[in-house]
C-alpha cells in the first residue's frame, strides 16, 4: 500500500470521510495547525505550528513513514503543502514557486509577466500607500492578499471608504473555531496585506482545472452567482456554465498560457 501524507485537518475531511474509510489501496498520515478529525483514520497524526519550519520539517520525518505522495485539504495551506512535498522529495504541486497560488498579488505579478490581461491593480502595503489611490476611477475592489473564502472582499465607491477598508483590513483578524479559537492569520502565518483592483461590471465565471502527470487538464467553467450588494459572496453555482463555444475556446487558451 501507498502512503499518503495529508496537510490539513479541518472540516474538509468531511468532505472525504467515505473515501477515506473504503479506502483499501492507501495508508493515509496528517499534519496539520489544528487538531484534525477522523483521526481514527490515520496511520499517524500530529499538530504542527507551520510557522517553525525547521521544527515542523523534522517532527514530519520523525513519523519514520516513507510517504509516496503529499496532498493538501485545506486552501490556507496549499503553498506550505508544496514547501513539504519538496523537502521530502515528492513530486510537488508545481515546478515553481507555489506562493502564488495562496496568495493574490503574487498571481497578478506571474499573470502580468506572462502577457495576461488583469484588471488594474496595487498592492498596498501600509495605510499611507493608500493616499496614492486618491485619483482612480471608483468603484474599487478591496481585499486581503493571503486571506480565503471571500473574507475581506469589499466594494468600495470612492476615497473615504477605499482609506478605511484599507486601514481595517491591514489589521483584519479572523476567529476560527474549532477545538477552541484560532485566529486566521495567526494560525497560517499570512500576511498582512491589502489588494486594491479595479472593478469589472459583468457576469464572473471560473475556470476549474487540474494538473496531473500529463499536464493541465481542464474540467470546465462554472458561472457564479454573487451577492449584488457590496460584499463579493457567493451564493451558488451554475456548472457547466452556458457559454458560446467561442467564448469556452477564449476561456481555454486563457488558461492554457496561464499554466505554461
């Protein structure tokens, strides 16, 4: 049987229980911030503070289990879930730098460098650099840089309000509970940092893909629906989306040069 090493623990193994307990080609360990569910289901199980690598490194190789594989279940930790795959010399989840993929100023900057239209942008990095913003054109979307789940998302419409979303969310914290309370940022070590984007009037589509051992495959596009008022929540989904083949074929090469 194959070992499995699974970074994260929270409410996403719900989502994999079943495959989990019919399981009868893998042996599966957890690390994760958090004490994890299902631990029953574990060859080995350990909590780990990300933030000591080194620390978090050698408790992983003290598990003495040679690991075939890493996955990560929890969205907060797919950068960290590539760091380990690396040090353990497994195939990672990309060939590069994973922080893009956790954290949304760094994809602008690869989209960017790739010849990839993105909407205008600036990365704010302390309340001052905000004073620089005074002449956009508004709306203006808002957010936090490494945070997930749409947390922080806003709309703003002009200057006074873009200053005090920047200024609340350079100091955002976000309480998760579990076994007892947890704060977001300080649990996954994220960065304090704010996004500023210009917004796009239109319908908002995602592109859903996977990278396998054969390359980028693409699953298909799903339309969202969001929230019309000021936060950007979604509130459901429509998969696949109803789209021209023109429009998918566009969509498609899109995230063809994405991904090269």
């Amino acid at each position: 049987m194959k070992n499995v090493l699974i970074v994260g623990g929270g409410p996403e193994f719900s989502n994999f229980e079943n495959n989990l307990r019919n399981n009868h080609e893998f042996k599966f360990s957890s690390i994760s911030a958090i004490p994890i569910k299902y631990n029953d289901l574990m060859e080995e199980s350990i909590v780990i503070d990300f933030r000591d690598w080194g620390n978090a490194i050698s408790q992983i190789k003290s598990l003495k289990v040679t690991f075939n594989t890493v996955i990560c279940l929890d969205e907060a930790l797919i950068h960290i879930a590539d760091d380990i795959a690396k040090e353990l010399g497994l195939s990672p989840l990309s060939q590069l730098n994973s922080q893009p993929f956790r954290y949304k100023d760094r994809m602008r900057i690869i989209c960017e460098s790739a010849g990839i239209k993105t909407p205008k942008y600036r990365i704010i990095n302390s309340y001052k650099e905000s004073e620089k913003l005074v002449n956009w054109t508004y709306p203006l979307i808002v957010k936090p840089t490494s945070f997930l789940a749409s947390i922080g998302v806003k709309k703003v419409h002009n200057f006074r309000e873009l200053q005090a979303q920047v200024n609340q969310q350079l100091n955002i914290k976000f309480s998760l509970y579990f076994d007892k309370t947890y704060e977001l940022g300080e649990l996954y070590g994220l960065e304090p940092r704010v996004l500023v984007e210009e917004f796009i009037e239109g319908a908002e589509y995602s592109l859903e893909s996977i990278i396998t051992e054969t390359g980028y495959q693409v699953i298909g596009v799903t339309k969202k629906i969001t929230h019309k008022e000021s936060f950007m929540d979604e509130v459901g989904h429509i998969f696949p989306a109803s789209l021209s083949d023109v429009e998918l074929d566009k969509i498609h090469q899109w995230g063809e040069k994405l991904h090269r």
